[in-house]
C-alpha cells in the first residue's frame, strides 16, 4: 500500500525535454495504465518513480518521504526480464528478496525460511508454482516474465512499476501475463503503474489512465472517460482508425 505524488516532475536531456511539467497523485492500491507513442517520456517517469533516474525538477513523494534513490519498497517488472537463465524459477524469484538479504548471504544460499515461503507464494501468484523447479532457460517468454514478476513480488513492494510488462510477447502471453500481474496487484493492495503501448490491452486492464505526449501529461481519467478521442490526443489518427473499426464492428451484426 502507497501512496504517490508527483509534483511538476520534469526531466531535460540536453535538448529533449523527457518530462515536462508532470503532476497528479495515486491512491493506495490503484490500478494505473501508463499510455504513449514511443518517446513520450513513460519510461522517464517510470525510472523518476523508482529512484533510477534524478529529476531535473519536481518531486516524487511516496509515503510522505521525498524520493532521492533506488528504493526496496518500489519494484519494477521490463520488457526484457533481466532472469537468470540458468537458474530454475524459484532461484530467481529469491533473489527478489536480495534487498534484505544481502549479496553475500545470498551467494552462500543462506536465505531465511521467510523469503524461502515468500518466493513459493509468490511463484504460486503467477501460477508456477509446479514449474519452480524448472531452469528458465527452458520455460516460454510469457512464463519467464511471470518469473520476473515472482521476483518482483518477493521484494515485498508497495509500488510496483512496470515498463512495458509485454510488449515482446505475442497477444495471448500478453493476456496472461497482464492477467496475473493485475491479480498479484490486487491481492496484495499495490499501488501499480504499468506502461503499455498495446490500446486494447490499456482497455481491457487499465481502471485508470494516465496519457503523455512529448513528456507532457494529457490525459488522466478512469474507463469511462477512456473514450476513442482520448486515445486520438494521446496517439493520433492512425491507432484510432483500428479501434473505430472495431467499434464498428461491434455495434453492426
Ligand atoms: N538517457 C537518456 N539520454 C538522452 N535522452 C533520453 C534518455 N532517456 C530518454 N531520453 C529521451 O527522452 C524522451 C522520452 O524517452 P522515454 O522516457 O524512453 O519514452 P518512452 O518510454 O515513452 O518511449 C525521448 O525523446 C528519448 O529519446
Ligand atoms: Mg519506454
């Protein structure tokens, strides 16, 4: 459970200005989709969240507490799954627990019952638990980035991040995968923010919507405001063509 500000966040690379003036707020355990063309600045945001990445101005406050580095209470779950291939499904959801355990406790395979009971539940969270013993190297893109959100979990987090969570796996992992993090997020009451670029997905999960452009925020609403001319200001014509005809096809027989 977290609680986010975001106060004027902006970020400047040289000439580009990544963010540019972001603000809005995120109560305890809301489901957050982050929506943009590429270069937009959600990845930027994503990294100012969890510390990775200094503002240029602007504060992130989570808690109360100003955020000025990596923290252990933010998790975050890439498009590439950064797992270690070689070790089964259960190793790497332990080392979600490293924050507290320490590297060298880790190396020696001293984790504490705690983080030992922390890494099943989590693997059962996303359904793979029969697979824990089995090396990821082995295992399909979509449960190798389940394993990653086992991970993530096992950090014990109250804000998950996630950065294009699917957008290399193919529309029926994706499914799954947005599926299991939606229902990890909500069993454990975490504030979430995942960034997407698939629309259909944004409409089937996203409660709330957040919308950049050019590192601006244009668009903050729930499902209902969601509407096709959203999803014009936030992306332009050409994704909107798709969808409208969608639409179309729905409402004709
Ligand atoms: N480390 C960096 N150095 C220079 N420019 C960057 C860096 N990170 C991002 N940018 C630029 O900031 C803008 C926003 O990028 P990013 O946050 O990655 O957008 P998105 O994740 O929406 O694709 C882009 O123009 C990108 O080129
Ligand atoms: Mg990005």
């Amino acid at each position: 459970m977290s609680t986010i500000e975001v106060n004027n966040l902006s970020k400047q690379y040289g000439d580009v200005q990544a963010l540019d003036d972001v603000s809005f707020t995120i109560d305890d355990g809301e489901f957050v989709v982050l929506l943009g063309e590429s270069g937009a600045g959600k990845s930027t945001l994503l990294r100012c969240l969890n510390g990775i990445t200094e503002p240029t101005s602007g504060s992130v406050i989570i808690d109360g507490e100003e955020v000025d580095g990596p923290r252990d209470d933010v998790a975050m779950i890439f498009q590439q799954h950064y797992i270690l291939e070689e070790m089964t499904a259960y190793s790497n959801a332990l080392t979600g627990s490293l924050g507290r355990t320490g590297f060298f406790q880790s190396l020696l395979g001293r984790y504490p019952e705690e983080d030992k009971h922390e890494a099943l539940r989590a693997l059962e969270t996303v359904g793979l638990l029969d697979e824990a013993n089995q090396r990821t190297s082995s295992m399909s893109g979509g449960q190798q980035q389940r394993v990653g959100i086992a991970r993530a979990l096992v950090q014990q987090p109250n804000l998950l991040l996630a950065d294009e969570p699917v957008a290399s796996l193919d529309p029926a992992s994706a499914e799954v995968v947005m599926r299991y993090i939606r229902e990890a997020a909500a069993a454990r009451n975490l504030s979430t923010i995942a960034s997407l670029h698939q629309v259909n997905i944004a409409r089937e999960f996203g409660e709330r919507f957040l919308g950049m452009k050019d590192g601006k925020l244009v668009f903050d609403g729930d499902r209902d405001e969601f509407t096709v001319d959203t999803i014009d200001e936030i992306y332009g014509d050409i994704e909107t063509d798709s969808i409208r005809e969608e639409q179309r096809m729905e409402v004709e027989p």
